[in-house]
C-alpha cells in the first residue's frame, strides 16, 4: 500500500515538473517547428477582436517569420503603472514592456530596463531605417540605449496642447482658445448652454504651466518636481514656482465654480477615457490628439468635432524630448533578443506596421486614396505607441488642415538645450521618495484646485522643504551642469 502511494506521488510529481517545465520554457513546439516564448506586458484591455487576431493571423504571422510565440499580457491602464512595477520587481518573465519614461535612471537602477545597443546593433538595423538615432537620445544614460523610442513625430511643445470639442467651442459662440481664461470662458457657457456635458475631461495643468509662465518649462525629474528653465538654463523646483501658483489658483477657480468635477483627481489616469465618452470639453492634447480620438468620440457623439489648440502660441515651441515614451526590456527578460527582433520587424516595412496597428487589410482596414479607413471598430496595438512619420496614414475624417499643420510642426521650434538630460537620482534616493509623497498626497490636490490654495499651499511647501527639495534641487543642478559643459 505505501509502495503504491509512493509511485502515485513519484508519477504525479513527474506530471507538475512537465506542465511547469512546458510552462515556463523559452520555446514552444508548433507543427514540429521550435518557437521562441515572446512576453509583452501591455497597457490596456483586451478586445474580443484583438484575441482573436492574436490568436489566430497575428500567431501564425509570427511563427512564419519570426518564429516566435508572442504572448501578450493586458493590464488595464488603471492598474498599469503599479502592475508593472510589482511584476518587474518580482522578476516576472517579461520580455518587452511599454514605459512613459517618467525617470530613466530609476528605472535603470531598478534594472526595469538594461543597455539594448549590442542587441540593437544585432537585430535592430531595419528599425534604424525609420528611427533615426537621435530619436534614442531620450533613452540614453551614461551612453547607454535603454529603450527605443516608441515612437517618431513631430514633438515640439510636448504635452503643452489642449484638444477642445470645438463643435461645442462654436455652438458657444467662440472660435478659438489661446489661454486659460479662454478655457474657463468656454467651460462656463457650456455648462449653461449644454447641462448635459460635464465640462473638462482633464485639468491640463502642464499647458496652463504654459500660459502662466514667464520662462518656458521642461518637466526634468520624476513626479514633476523639477523643471528646466528654458532662458536661464537652471533647475527649478517646480511647486515653489510662479506658475505653479497662478496655475493652482486658476484651478481653484474652476473647482468653486463647479466646473471641474472631483474625478479628475481621483480618476485622473482616466481622462481619455472620459473625453472618449463624448461628455466632456477637453483633455491634456498632443500633436494630432484629434485624430487619435476623433472616432471614438464620435462613436458616442457622431457631431462631434475636436481641434488641437497650443495655449499662449505666441511663446516659443521647444523640442524638449526625443522618444519620450519607450519600449523597454528589463534587466531579467528571459528572451531580450526576441523583444528586439519583434521591434525590428514592426518597423521593417509598411505592411508590418500597418498589420500589427491596424489588422487584416480588406478585413479590418482598407486604404483609399491614401487615407486609412478603418473596418472593425477595434484598436490593434495602440497607433500612437508605435507612430511612426515614415509610415503614418490618416483617416478620413481627418481635415487636410490637421494634417498640414502636423506635418509642418516643427519647422519653426527651437531644441531645448536640455534635450537628451536623464537626472541619475542615485544619491538622493530617500530624498526623492520622500517628495514623491508630498507630490502625491499634497501638492497634486492643490494642483487641481480640490484644496483651497491660500490655506493648503504654505503647509504642503514646509513638508516639500521638510523632504528636502532644495538638496534634490541641488543634486539636479550640479548634473545638469556637468551635461550642459559636456555638449558644449
């Protein structure tokens, strides 16, 4: 009786060691060819067309000729950004991830991403056709690659725009918005004249830092605590500036008029989401942000009209960052090799950007007269994650002005001298966590105007100094004085 136990144990242990072993291999057996195991951790929920793409054309496409089996996590983007910290930190078997770079040397040091230029230089020349090298500057440190810029397109201005439902702009009676007090105009006689919508998607407060600041800023360290000065080349801590203020009581403003509702700071990670309703007058915008959104709002509201605005245009434009959102491999990716190739091949030709954006041509999309007409109302992989200028279509319901105008964006920018600055946060970790709280629990409500300023906003700057920003303030200047000597 026992020697029949022992073997029923023996035969089910052998069983798990099998099914954990097939699970947690680098290849898979397919039609008695090899595969190698592919993970991509993706922001986002899954559509019942995307499974089935992925299962099914998307598979076989990258068995043909890539030989690889891609599997692809979903994390929904309420939980994204602390889902991939938690699974990166246990050393899950990612192998490719995307990261809105929010602080490259922290991420370097976590080891969430490693040095990708020999795998580049390896497996990545096609993509180096349509992704030109200066595009990587924004994910270096210390002249090392860490992540391929997920995208390549006119930039300048970066996060500063607002995109407005300029239907309703007009059935206001304006035309327009080129400031903060154009913005509040607006929310107000939609709020009278349209009860049903409810008002911004978004408190869009680094363009209003824009409109409020006499020296124009680039966001320099994590959290939004440091900025760069444009004209006088120093670091700033961002909170105790002018701008931050007239932008808090600007908000503030807004809240006591009820035109802001408490969503956009408890749900702020929402607020396309939200303009994708239909119900809302605005969203933090970036270039060609209408054409992103446009057919998801008008799903929900088919008058719909949306149009891109730069607060105070009058303000220089400057080139503050080259990929600023990227693809990264972690440090501990079971299969770094295929996370470029897969890269390398999206970017390879037009019918592969097109196939793993858009879907199956004549079933998902079709182009016509050079204009992308979508099928399926489904998003592949998301268009703006892998834009690419090289390859870019628009579709028709895009005016030629949108287009014109995205085009041409640059032509008259200025390059930041701060372009390609990553702040190494090494010796002021604790410090850094320590803002990073205060930013958080304090600042980020007074920013949105939910706490009154004249009360809040003294006791949130005595926990700041308490932090201490001013040695992090420090720490930042003295490196970006070292990178600033080293480019001259």
């Amino acid at each position: 009786m026992k020697r029949s136990k022992m073997l029923i144990f023996m035969v089910a242990a052998l069983l798990l060691t099998s099914i954990l072993t097939s699970c947690s291999g680098d290849t898979k057996e397919s039609g008695g060819a090899k595969l190698e195991k592919l993970t991509i951790l993706y922001p986002g929920d899954e559509s019942e067309r995307m499974t089935d793409f992925l299962k099914n054309e998307f598979a076989d496409k990258m068995a043909t000729e890539l030989g690889l089996k891609v599997d692809v996590i979903f994390v929904p983007w309420a939980q994204y950004w602390e889902q991939k910290d938690i699974m990166l930190a246990a050393n899950e078997p990612i192998d490719l991830y995307w990261d809105g770079l929010p602080d490259l040397a922290a991420m370097v040091n976590k080891k969430q991403t490693q040095p990708l230029d020999e795998l580049i230089e390896k497996y990545g020349q096609d993509m180096l056709k349509v992704l030109p090298m200066e595009q990587f500057k924004g994910a270096m440190l210390d002249g090392k690659i860490h992540g391929i810029p997920s995208s390549y397109a006119p930039s300048s201005a970066m996060y500063q725009l607002v995109a407005v439902r300029q239907d309703i702009l007009e059935a206001v009676g304006m035309s327009e918005v080129k400031s903060a007090d154009d913005l509040k105009k607006f929310a107000t006689l939609a709020k009278e004249k349209f009860p049903q919508m409810k008002g911004p998607a978004d408190i869009v407060f680094k363009p209003l830092t824009r409109n409020f600041a006499e020296e124009q800023y680039n966001f320099i360290a994590v959290e939004d605590l440091i900025v760069f000065g444009e004209d006088t080349k120093k670091a700033y801590s961002y909170y105790e500036t002018e701008a931050f203020q007239e932008v808090a009581k600007f908000n503030r403003s807004m809240y006591e008029a009820k035109l802001y509702n408490e969503d956009l700071t408890i749900k702020y990670n929402e607020r396309d989401t939200r303009m994708q309703t239909g119900l809302y007058l605005w969203v933090e915008g970036s270039l060609g942000k209408e054409m992103e959104i446009i057919s998801s709002i008008k799903a929900n509201a088919p008058e719909a009209k949306v149009k891109t605005y730069l607060l105070a245009p009058e303000k220089p434009r400057y080139i503050t960052a080259t990929g600023g959102e990227v693809l990264s491999v972690p440090a501990t990716a079971p299969n770094p090799e295929a996370a470029i190739k897969f890269v390398n091949w999206l970017y390879k030709s037009q019918d592969n950007y097109q196939f793993a954006l858009y879907g199956v041509e004549g079933k998902d999309f079709e182009v016509v007269d050079g204009r992308i007409k979508k099928l399926t109302a489904n998003e592949f992989f998301y268009e703006w994650m892998f834009r690419n200028k090289n390859y870019q279509l628009f579709g028709p319901d895009v005016a030629q002005e949108s287009i014109d105008n995205y085009k041409s964006w640059d032509d008259n920018a200025i390059v930041s001298a701060s372009l390609g600055f990553r702040f190494n946060n090494e010796k002021v970790k604790l410090v850094e966590t320590a803002l990073k709280e205060v930013a958080g629990k304090d600042m980020a409500a007074i920013r949105s105007g939910f706490v009154d300023f004249e009360t809040g906003y003294p006791k949130a700057i005595k926990k700041l100094k308490a932090a201490g920003i001013d040695k992090y303030v420090a720490e930042v200047q003295r490196q970006l004085d070292e990178f600033l000597a080293n480019k001259k």
